[in-house]
C-alpha cells in the first residue's frame, strides 16, 4: 500500500488555504488592475556576468543604496526575497509555534495570517474601526498575549493611512514585549507618512518596504526590512543563505541609483494624477457607492451590485480585485491604476450599465 503525499503532511499544511494571489486566481483578460502592479515594464539590462558563482547573502550595494534612499544606517537594512519572506522570517524568528501568536488588524493584507497559520502560530484579531483606523482599546487588551503585531499603513486594501499618532502610542504601550512591524509597501505614493523617523526611539519597530509597487519590480522579488541592528541580526540567523539571485541584486542596485529614484518618484506624481482623475469619473458613476480616498496606486471602490460589475469587467477583459471576502468590504472591488489607456476602457465599460439596472 502506498502512502498519499496529502497523509504526509503536517496537518496544518492539509488544512491551508493557500494566499489567493492575483497570478494564482488567474483571469482572461488583457487589462490586469488586480494586483497593485506597474503598468509599464522599466527596461533593465544585465551588469553582471558571473553566474558561476554563489552570490553574497546581503549584497553590498543593495544594502548601502537602500538605506541611503530610506535615510537610516546600512546595519538597520535586510534585503530579502520580496516583502512577503521577510513576514516570514520575522513569524519564524520571534513566534514560538503553538505557542506566541501574531496579532493584526482586518481588513488588511493576507499575508501575515497565512505565513503564521503555516507555522502554526496563532492569530488574533483585532478588526479596524468603521472610519479603518486602529481599535485602540481592543489592541491594548490583545497586546500583552501576542509577539508580533503586523500594521499596514497605507493599508492593503483600504487605501487610507493608519493615524501615526496610534502607532506611535502602541510602540509606548509594547516596549520590551511586542514587536510592531509596519509595511510600507505603498509608502512611495505618500512618502510623507513613513514611520522611519521612529526607528531612532523605539527599538521594537520594524518597517517593511519592497521595490514590487511603486519601482514596477514586482517581477524581480525583492524587498526589505528595516528595524534595529539587533532585530536584523537576528532574522539574518533564518534567512537562507542565498536569498537573492545575482541577478535580482543587479537590478535592484541599478533600480536604486539617484537617477533612477528620481523616474520613480515621477512616476508616482503621474499616477496619483490618474488616480485622482479616475477617482473623479467613478464618483459620478451610476452605480458607484463609495470611492474611498486612497494615498496608494488602486482605488476601493463600493458598488451597488459589485459582483455583476466584476463580472461585467472580466467579460470586457478587465480583471480586478474582488473584496467580497474581505472582512466589511463585501461590496467593494479594489481596482489598481494602470495606464491612462487602462483606465478609459474602464470607465466605458462602466458608463455602459444601464442606469435602471437592478
Ligand atoms: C504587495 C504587498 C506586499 C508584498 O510585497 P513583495 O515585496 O512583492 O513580496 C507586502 N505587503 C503589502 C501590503 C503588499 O500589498
């Protein structure tokens, strides 16, 4: 007789849902608004021809350009095989399994629950208020009994800020105890709001940035955390050993010089323009509820009939984000800024439902 593989493994790994990410979901379509991507590609081309051999855990230059342009010391950076491994390597390195447990705040990213659920660290919720800010009573009851706690600001898929203020109240509330780790993963499109002026007073906060959204290199997998040389230390224990093929650190350093900065940073006055503009025409849209006021490249977006207007869309070959299982968010659809182009086809279709549909 044999044995299934399914009978081999953990339990909790036969019981995972795995993270519906946009690639995995799938669609047919020519117009891809469900993934918070660039819609451009940013032409890049080799430096580096030395495949032979093994390349650096941390490379040098990555390292040293990223913390120039986020403004803190080169021993406050880890580099890593996009945001979401270091979410992963922060889960392995402070949780104990079956034990600690990781506390966030729905509706947020996917990502911090799925990670600790595959090493079976618990999860505790505390949801975001009605106006999406941070429950602060709540929090402060659940803080003591968990290890990490996970904030997205601007949060995925809200689109607004988390109030500074109330992080800056926890970080005083979690010393020596919790972790507060912040993503910042869209912090290019409101580049005002990052905590890593913070990073100075409290040791416990860590920061997560990626070059996956606002440097159009979601292909290319590369992230950070940013945090106290200690904190990095440590994660750098976990990590393998190679997390990054030469070729990623090529292109990462390429993508973090000064003048390629400077085409990034152009890049998002356009398209918080266009997501200005967009945001306009759909508030005056029929069936349109909400437009939520967004510091990021997508919008969120409330519907009176949100899945035939997903639907519709896929029809049309615009694939979008359906929230309808995101906690409070049944109605929403989360529709990224792509070209100027992308968002006019949108929009027709859009203007083409019928006014007395129900
Ligand atoms: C996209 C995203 C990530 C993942 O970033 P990668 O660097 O591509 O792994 C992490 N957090 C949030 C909130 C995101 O939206």
């Amino acid at each position: 007789m044999t044995q299934s593989p399914d009978k081999l493994a953990r339990r909790v790994v036969r019981q995972l849902t795995p993270y519906q990410s946009a690639r995995r979901i799938g669609g047919s379509g020519d117009v891809w608004l469900n993934a918070n991507e660039y819609p451009d590609a940013v032409p890049f081309d080799l430096t580096q021809q030395n495949l032979n051999r093994y390349p650096s855990c941390q490379p040098n230059q990555v390292i040293q350009f990223y913390a120039n342009y986020a403004g803190v010391s080169s021993q406050q950076v880890l580099v890593c095989r996009g945001a979401d491994e270091a979410i992963e390597l922060l889960i392995r390195t402070f949780c104990e399994p079956s034990e600690d447990s990781i506390l966030y705040c729905p509706p947020t990213y996917g990502m911090y629950a799925i990670s600790a659920e595959s090493f079976e660290v618990k999860r505790t919720m505390v949801p975001l208020t009605a106006e999406w800010q941070l429950d602060m009573p709540k929090l402060a009851e659940q803080l003591p009994r968990c290890k990490l706690l996970f904030l997205c600001s601007p949060n995925n898929p809200t689109g607004n800020q988390i109030a500074p203020e109330d992080i800056e109240i926890l970080l005083q509330q979690t010393r020596h105890q919790t972790l507060v780790v912040v993503d910042e993963a869209y912090i290019e499109f409101c580049p005002e709001a990052s905590l890593v002026p913070l990073l100075a007073k409290y040791t416990h906060l860590v920061i997560l940035r990626t070059l996956s959204k606002a440097f159009a290199l979601a292909g290319l997998r590369c992230g950070f955390a940013l945090g106290n040389p200690e904190v990095i230390q440590l994660l750098l224990k976990v990590i393998a050993p190679y997390p990054l093929a030469s070729p990623v650190a090529d292109i990462a350093s390429q993508a973090l010089l000064p003048a390629n900065i400077n085409l990034m940073r152009h890049r998002v006055v356009r398209l918080n323009q266009s997501r200005d503009n967009l945001a306009a025409a759909l508030a005056k849209l029929n069936n349109v509820v909400a437009v939520y006021p967004s510091k990021t490249n997508w919008l969120l977006v409330a519907f009176k009939q949100a899945q035939y207007v997903f639907h519709l869309l896929g029809e049309h070959g615009i694939i979008v984000r359906n929230q309808a299982l995101s906690l409070g968010l049944v109605n929403c659809l989360r529709i990224t800024i792509g070209t100027e182009a992308e968002s006019a086809r949108l929009l027709e279709v859009l203007q083409s439902i019928p006014e007395n549909r129900s």
